[in-house]
C-alpha cells in the first residue's frame, strides 16, 4: 500500500508509532511498525479495533501476534488489492479486444462496400452516375478513417493503462511475497514457489527442505534489545540467500523461522549444506549498537527432510519440522533428519 500523508504529517505518526511499539513485546521491526503506523493513521479500521482491544486490556503483542496480524490485516488486504489490479486489466484487455472486433467488422464493410462501388462504376452510363457512385464512395472512405482513427486512439490509451497497471501488478506481486525485514520469500512467496512447480508439471519428489530455528532467540532479543535480535534475522537471512543457487529459494517464515527449499538434492547434500550454514552461523559475531560484541554464540537448529511421492509443502514441512524438534531435543545447534533418512 502507498501510505500519502505529507512530511508533517508522517513524523507526528512516526512519534506516535514509535511510543505505542516500544510497549510491545515484539521486535522493532517494519512489521511491527506497519501495524501500528496504520493504526495511528487510522487508514486500517479492522486492524485497528483488534489493536484497541489488545490496548485496553494490556496486553502486548507478541512476535507471532505481529506475523498473524500483518498476515491478515495487511498483507490480506494487500493481496485483495492485487486481484482488484488483475481484474482491472482484464477488462482493459477486453475493452481493447472489443474495439480491434470493431475495427475487423468495419473493415469487413469497407470491403464489401468497395467491391458493389466497382460493380456500381462498371454498370455506369455517364458521367453523372460515376460522380454519384465516387461522392459516396468518398463518404464511406471518411466514415472508415474516422471509425479507424477513433480504435487506434482507443487502442493506445488503452495500451498505456495496460502498461501502467502492469507495473503496479509486480510490484504489488513483489511486494506481497517478500519478508519487509530480510528481504527473502515470506510463508506466502515460499508457497506460490511450490504452486509454481505444480503448475509446470513438477513434483516435490527429490526436493529437500531445510527448516532452521535460532536457537534462544527471544533470550538475544530480550538481553540485547530488538535492533540487534533484527542484525542477527538479516544475517541469518543473507547467509541462507548466499548459500543456494538456481532455482534454490530461501525463505522467512516468521519469527525466528527460515526454510530453504532446494532443487534436486539428496537428504546428504542437503544435509551438507545445513552443516555449512549452520557452522557458518556459528562462527559469526555480532555488535549491539553500543558496539559491544554479543557474548557467545549464535546458532541454528535445522530439520532436515525430501520430498516423497504425493507429498504437499505441508506434508514436507510437517516432517521437517519433526527433524528440527529433535535437533533442539538433541541440544540445538545441530543437523537433524527426518525419521527414516540415512
């Protein structure tokens, strides 16, 4: 959504977005943020009756609370608005479908017209005729060019909308399959991947899916603050995005939650590459904004599964996160694989 308010405007909701975030439980993140900006701007009356509520009865919004109500107040929405797009454009193609019919059935007269005009001149028998013969034919002529001029001038306006919708289309597209934090596929974007691959014929068979949990994330984000809880959901998310290649495609869940899905692998490479990021991680530090290094580790725990005839991406993810329950049964900072794997 394009938000309008002018400069003035958008820093007294900045001020009043910011006082009402700081008392949540939740990370300071564009998320959040969005939330509680339409909320203030008041351009969000459904959104805003459930934060009210939540207001009055003080109780905070959680991580999960931020990813389900964005999920359903704002993403929603956003993808409603996406199908008003996709309508809009249908019936621009329609109009232009119809106006080039048009044109096609004047012509078809044009011609018919043309031909009993030589029928007409062949059959004249003096000069008077042929004048009245050609003075009509003039007539026909203006009224084609007239009825030609108007499609082609209907045609290119149209055209030009096309153009423009088509550009908010992907954006809007773009913008509702992404993660506003880490810039990777949201829950939604992972799931039109796999749709994708249906769609073309393709199955989950011989698909592995990475799924990875920081491990005592809510303990980072509480001891450290949120800004360093969101330095270390982009790190993780960059080290994941340059880990894959091809067709591979990494996503955030939500919360503390990332996948990997990736094309034609084996439960050992995949397996291989979950040890690579994970170690990866691991041996990372990072700074607070007081410059002051994180004390310890941070690490991931990762369920590891791949995909079986018939499977679905829930039926993958449920054996996946089968895996990752026992990494963090085993200690956390682990590989795990799906029950039955080598």
């Amino acid at each position: 959504m394009r938000y309008s308010e002018n400069r003035e405007r958008s820093a007294e909701l900045l001020r009043l977005t910011l006082e009402l975030m700081g008392r949540q439980s939740a990370s300071l993140h564009p998320m959040s943020y969005a939330l509680w900006y339409e909320h203030v701007a008041g351009i969000n009356p459904s959104l805003s009756k459930v934060l009210e509520s939540r207001l009055q009865t003080n109780q905070p919004l959680s991580e999960d609370d931020v990813y389900e109500l964005h999920s359903r107040y704002i993403v929603a929405r956003d993808l409603e608005a996406l199908e008003r797009l996709q309508r809009k454009l249908r019936d621009l193609l329609e109009e232009a479908a119809e106006a080039t019919a048009g044109a096609v059935e004047n012509t078809g007269q044009y011609s018919v017209t043309l031909e009993e005009t030589r029928s007409r001149l062949a059959g004249a028998v003096d000069l008077e005729s042929v004048h009245s013969v050609i003075a009509e034919l003039v007539q026909e002529t203006a009224r084609m060019h007239s009825a030609t001029q108007t499609v082609t001038e209907t045609l290119d306006a149209r055209t030009e909308e096309v153009r423009a919708l088509t550009r908010q289309l992907e954006q809007a597209q773009t913008e509702a399959m992404l993660d506003p934090l880490t810039g990777l596929k949201n829950r939604r974007g992972l799931e039109r991947s796999v749709e994708d691959l249906s769609s073309a014929d393709e199955t989950l068979v011989g698909t592995a899916l990475l799924l990875a949990d920081i491990d005592h994330f809510k303990e980072i984000n509480d001891a450290h603050g949120h800004l360093l809880g969101d330095k270390v959901l982009r790190s993780t998310a960059h080290m994941l995005q340059s880990n894959i290649k091809g067709r591979d495609l990494a996503a955030r869940l939500g919360g503390d939650e990332f996948a990997v899905l990736l094309k034609r692998t084996t439960i050992e490479g995949a397996c291989i590459l979950a040890q690579q990021i994970r170690s990866a991680i691991a041996a990372g530090r990072f700074r607070g904004i007081d410059g002051r290094e994180l004390p310890g580790t941070v690490s991931l725990s990762v369920g590891v599964a791949v995909g079986r005839a018939g499977d679905t991406l829930e039926s993958l993810l449920a054996r996946a996160d089968a895996a990752l329950y026992e990494a963090k049964r085993k200690g956390r900072n682990r590989v795990a694989t799906e029950a039955g794997a080598a």
